[in-house]
C-alpha cells in the first residue's frame, strides 16, 4: 500500500506540472500546495500505521491536514473547468481512501 500512495503522490506532482503548462499556474501553485499537504499526511499515515498507538498530535496534524485539503476542495469551485485540477483532486481522495485504509489495516493488527 506505501508504494501505491507514493505512486498517487507522483501523479499529483506530474499532474501539477501538466497544468502549470496547459491551464495556468494558479491552479498548478494549488496542486503543488494540495501535493506538499498530501506528502505530510502521507508521514502521519505511515507513522500512525507503524505505531498503532493513538497519538493525539499525530491525529491532530491529520486533521488539520483534512481540512485544509477539503478547503482547497472548496476553492476548486473557482476553476470548474479545470481539468487538471480536477484530476488533482480526485487524485488526493483516492490517496486519502487508501490511506485511510492502511492506517486501519496498522491498528487491526496491534
């Protein structure tokens, strides 16, 4: 599962730089911010995973993490038409299923 989450971790970033060049950089900057967030949560996932202990800091930075993806979500709304934005976003639930998924899988095992 780690190396699928770095997989979706590397199409945000192709993803951003594909629409840096064919939509504008606004939303590129967005999907390099959603991608640098995604990265963050990627570590939190894994470390909740390693250490099934309930952190509460750890679960803190999770959710801010969250909430700032689903923010930017909302911002979307500014650019409907914008592919690689879209793409870039459903890029980041998929990750967030996934990692959900996993850290799951890390505390049914303890």
């Amino acid at each position: 599962m780690k190396k699928a989450m770095q997989g979706l971790l590397v199409l945000m970033l192709v993803t951003a730089g594909l629409t840096a060049i064919f939509e504008g950089a606004e939303q590129a900057l967005l999907l390099l911010v959603m991608t640098g967030f995604t990265g963050q949560a990627y570590r939190l996932m894994c470390a909740a995973h390693d250490d099934p202990e309930e952190d509460e800091v750890r679960s803190r930075k999770l959710r801010t993490v969250e909430i700032f993806t689903v923010v930017c979500g909302f911002i979307s709304f500014y650019w409907p038409s914008s592919v690689g934005l879209n793409v870039g976003i459903g890029l980041c639930l998929i990750f967030y299923c996934g990692g959900m998924r996993y850290m799951k899988e890390g505390t049914a095992e303890a």
